[in-house]
C-alpha cells in the first residue's frame, strides 16, 4: 500500500517541481542590474517594452493608473537612450512622459484627423496598437522620421491595424555634420492572430529598412518590438536570415537566462520550465498558422476544429525542433535586432549587454517585461 503511495506521489513531485523551478528572484534582478550600471558608460542602452494598453482589468492593480509608477520607476532604474514602447494610447503615453526626465523626448504619434478614416471606429482601432519611440535628447538629435501601417486585409485574421514607427538620428558625441554616428530606429508590434499577417508585416518591415538602407548606407539599424512570435519561427527567419539583421540575444557578451518576456500577468513564474513547456507548445502550434482561440473556449466544436487542423500539420511538427526550442530557454516575442553601417570601414555594433528585466511576482508594470541591451558603438576606419 505505501509502495502504491509513493508511486502515486512521483507524478505529483515532479509537477510540482517543474512549476516550481528554475527561480528568479530580485537578487537575480539586482545582479544583472550591477553588471549594467558597470559597464554602460559610453555605450549605448536599447530598450523595447509593450506597456499594455490603458484599459479595464480582472485585477484593478494591473490598471494603468497604479501601473504607471512602476513603468516610470523602470525607466529611470534602466536609463535607456532609446526606448521602443509598444501599445499605449496617446493620452497613456503623454501622462507616462510627464512623469519621466524631461529629457526624454517621443515621436510616433502625428494624429490622425477623423476626417482622414472612413469612420470613428477606424480612428480608434487605429490608435489602440500605436508604437512610439522616446529618445534621450542629451544623447540624440532626432534628424528625420516616418510612420507607416502594415496590416492588409486579405492577410488572413489579422486583430487590428498595425505599424512602423521610423526615426533616424545623431549621436550627440560628434558636432562634424558629415562624420557623425547616425541611428535608424524601427518599432513594431506585429498581428497577435495571425500568423499569415505576422510574416507579411515582417516582409513589409524588411523592405521598408532595406530602403531606408540604400538611402542612408552608413547609419546604424536597431529594429525593436513585440513580434508575437518566438525566434527560429518563419516571421523571425524573414527579418534575421541571410544576416539582413542579427540578433542581440545570441551575440551579447552578458545576457540572462529567463525564458519569456510575455508573462500575461503570471509573473516570473512563467520562468518554470513546465510554463516554458506549455508555451512552447503553444507558440509551436501558431508558427504552424493553428487557428487558436484568442480567449479560452470549451466550446465542443471550437475544440474538434483545433484538433482537426493538428492532425492535418502534424508531420509538420518536428520532436527535435521543439526539443531544442524548449531546451534553449528563449521563449521570447520581445526582440531586440539589429545592423552595421553598410558602409566599408565605418561604424558597427557590438553588443555587451542584454537581459529581460523588471522580473517580478507581483505589482507588475505590464503583462510583458522588458528588454535591456546596452551596446557599443565602433569605428572600423
């Protein structure tokens, strides 16, 4: 009877252990903000954050309202030259820059008229994903910019417009107008539903730098953003392959090991390696364009369609892949990529730093973390 106890008991342990550990605790948190603050002089600091829209919440201490503080107590721990913010409301974003140092600075939102839009629910769904880039004007002069929209409606169930918010600047450090170190800053938050739409958005971003590119051969590229999709998925592979860009989280000298920069209000518990388990999982079956529900449904017949479209891609999915996937602790939607000077014997970037940050298990400032890179800028001539 005992032996059948214990037998029993197996499976519960090892539940309970792989939703229990890894850990990461402030220590964690604190230690990664020592190396930083270490070695950041001189160098330049990125950071891409989705702030989680302004609205209502299961949870009124996830509102925006109490919500607020922790962001902008974040961004003053971190001090970002750039930051990429992704989903605030314009009023959201004015009342968040009113609280920040006062030399930060946002482009990004150049309202529309209502006139302009074919109707006021355009308007809003328009400014409901909005992305804005703050920069640190002690740092930067911002000498151009644009914004563009993505989305296509013949691009499968895509949820919402979608942009690219553009920005090029001048590092402050150099006053001779032709020799300068010039920035193209591209921000994005890519279509939560569909994957077509995610993968054709990225196709437009890829053209897009690339002109800005061939425009401006010598400045430097950072693309940020909340891509809703993991890395070595199709959407990540149109925007990294044939090294168009790299990414910072596999060539940065210091880095972290926390698995997923979208927690949903779950906090670091979504480090585990069972949360890691289900969501891979999970990202695996929408990289293979599974029509998932947005919300959790028992419906019978929504259930029968899922199962009916994994067994009709399932020699589509790969044991190994996934294995290595979940054993490479990289779970991340959250990206920071990025580009030399396409010119010979000018500049290039060489990433020192990056770590998902403000990991907590509760007070959050948003249902994502953040991500911190700091890098160094050099001079190949």
């Amino acid at each position: 009877m005992l032996f059948i106890l214990f037998l029993a008991l197996i499976p519960l342990l090892l539940i309970s252990y792989l939703f229990t550990y890894p850990r990461y605790t402030e220590e964690d948190e604190l230690v990664m903000l020592k190396k930083y603050e270490s070695i950041r002089k001189d160098l330049l600091s990125v950071m891409t954050f989705n702030i989680r829209f302004d609205g209502l919440e299961q949870d009124s201490n996830n509102h925006f309202n109490k919500r607020m503080f922790r962001l902008t107590e974040t961004i003053e721990k971190w001090q970002p030259n750039i930051l990429c913010l992704q989903e605030p409301f314009t009023d959201q974003l004015q009342r968040l820059h009113s609280h920040l140092p006062k030399y930060y600075q946002y482009i990004g939102y150049n309202q529309p008229v209502v006139d302009t839009v074919q109707n006021r629910d355009e308007f809003l769904s328009r400014m409901d994903f909005e992305v804005a880039i703050l920069y640190d004007t002690q740092i930067l002069t911002l000498l151009e910019q644009d914004y563009i929209w993505l989305s296509n409606k013949d691009w499968g169930k895509s949820h919402r417009p979608r942009a690219l918010n553009i920005g090029r600047f001048k590092l402050n450090n150099n006053n001779n107008t032709e020799n300068s170190t010039n920035i193209l800053v591209f921000n994005t938050h890519l279509d939560v539903r569909s994957e077509r739409a995610r993968q054709e958005e990225a196709k437009v971003i890829r053209s897009t730098i690339k002109q800005w590119q061939d425009k401006y051969p010598q400045d430097l590229v950072f693309l940020c953003g909340d891509f809703n999709t993991i890395p070595q998925q199709t959407t990540y592979n149109i925007l990294t392959s044939r090294q168009f860009l790299y990414d910072t989280w596999t060539s940065a000298d210091i880095s972290n090991s926390f698995a997923s920069t979208f927690h949903g209000w779950w906090g670091s518990i979504v480090n585990t390696y069972g949360f890691q388990l289900v969501q891979m999982i999970l990202f695996t079956f929408r990289g293979l364009s599974i029509d998932l529900t947005y919300e959790i449904s028992i419906r019978i017949p929504v259930i029968i369609n899922i199962i009916k479209q994994i067994w009709n891609i399932r020699r589509m999915i790969s044991l190994s892949e996934l294995i290595s996937l979940w054993t490479s602790h990289r779970i991340h939607v959250d990206w920071i990529l990025y580009q030399h000077s396409m010119n010979e014997g000018s500049y290039r970037l060489q990433p020192r730093f990056i770590s998902i940050v403000d990991i907590r298990s509760t007070n959050y400032s948003s249902d994502h973390f953040p991500v911190v890179a700091l890098f160094e800028i050099k001079n190949d001539s």
